[in-house]
C-alpha cells in the first residue's frame, strides 16, 4: 500500500514538473460576447449576472478554466496577483469553471489562494462542445483541444446597455497571460504610467498544448 502510494505522489509530481507553458499573446478579435448568469462557485444559490458584474469597473478579466488543467495550475498565482494589485483601481477578475465539478472546482480554489469571483458553466468533460466557451475559443481561433486557461477583456464603458450581445470586439488570449504584456495593458486600460521593467518577467514561448482531462495523458502526448 505504502509503494502504490509513493507511486502516485510521483506520477502527480512528474505531470506538473514536467508541465509546459503555453503562453499566448493579447489579440484583439472579432468576437459576440453574450451576456451571461452562471451560479457562484462558493454559494451555488447565488446567480451571478455578467452586465451587472461590470458595471462601475474600468476593465474586467474573465478567465475560463478547468480545475485539473495543469496549465491553469500555473498561471492561478499571477491571476491572483493581477486581482490583488489592480482591484483598488477599477479592475477586477472573474473565473468560469469548466468541465469539472463543483467540489474539485472550490478545492482548486482554496489550493490556489483564489479570492476573486469564480462561478461555473459546465461541470463535466462530456461538455466540452456545447459550452459557450468553446464557441467563442473558436471564434477567436483557438485550436487547442481544452483552451484552459482562455481569457477576455471587458471595458464596461464599451458594453452595450441591454440586448443579449455585450460587444463585437474585445482582445482574448488564446492560452496563458504574458505577465509583462499583460501588466502593460491593464495599467494603460486603467490609466495608469508604465511600470518600470523587472528581471524575470516571462515572456513568449512556443505554446505546446499540455491541457488534458486525463493527466497522464498531458506528460505523454501532444494532442
């Protein structure tokens, strides 16, 4: 029982060691953003209402993600950061769950430290191709099989006061956020100067798809 154990320790060890980036640049897109109401992760019983969401803010980020996406494993902390950092200025995050159920989904976000707003659309994997999600990956040519994690930014003063479609262009990132390229774009958005560069910041890599349902599965293949 011990060495099965040990075993299993490695192999979840090895699957995020060995988890590669898949940094995506900021594009912006030709892209029907509908409105939506989703169920809060943290109390299932509140609904949560995207138009109302954005309302008073500067610039929104919402991030798609499933909770078993080692990919998304990796970007949570800068999300996160970027939440801690910009909120006090008009900025705010919400996350929309994918393909993984409530409880895996509220445990991903105590592992990760996540405060910000998360709500969810889909529970299961058998989704994947009827979500919302993935018509608008499509839309903004995103070819990876899962797209977690998949962003877009909102400028609520652009959005349209009612009707079932809240814009018609917006600028989405098809994989993880470039933290340099990211900071820039929310400080101009927000209306606040450049920051001064650091070492260590990450920058473009070639984006190699390791976002799978089945864990294994990620470390061994390329899709």
């Amino acid at each position: 029982m011990k060495t099965f154990l040990a075993l299993a320790i490695l192999l979840v060890g090895f699957t995020f060691a060995s988890a590669q980036h898949e940094y995506a640049p900021l594009q912006e897109k030709e892209i029907k953003y509908k409105n939506w109401t989703y169920a809060s992760v943290r109390d299932f019983n509140q609904q949560l209402n995207l138009r109302d969401f954005a309302r008073g803010k500067k610039l929104l980020m919402v991030v798609y993600f499933a909770a078993w996406c080692p990919n998304w494993q990796l970007e949570a902390p800068f999300a996160q950061k970027l939440y801690d950092k910009y909120k006090a200025y008009g900025f705010n995050v919400v996350g929309v769950s994918e393909y993984d159920t409530i409880a895996a989904t509220k445990t991903n976000l105590v592992d990760n430290k996540i405060t910000f707003t998360v709500v969810a659309e889909s529970e299961a994997t058998e989704a994947r191709e009827k979500t919302s999600h993935f018509e608008y990956r499509k839309a903004s040519g995103d070819t990876r099989k899962w797209g977690s994690p998949w962003h877009i930014f909102i400028e609520p003063a652009n959005l349209k006061g009612e009707g079932e479609t809240l814009l018609e262009k917006a600028f989405v990132v098809n994989g993880e956020l470039i933290e340099a390229e990211t900071e820039k774009f929310v400080r101009q958005k927000l209306g606040l100067p450049a920051e001064e560069k650091t070492a260590g910041t990450a920058t473009k890599e070639k984006v190699i798809e390791t976002c799978a349902s089945d864990k294994k599965e990620a470390t061994l293949k390329k899709p």
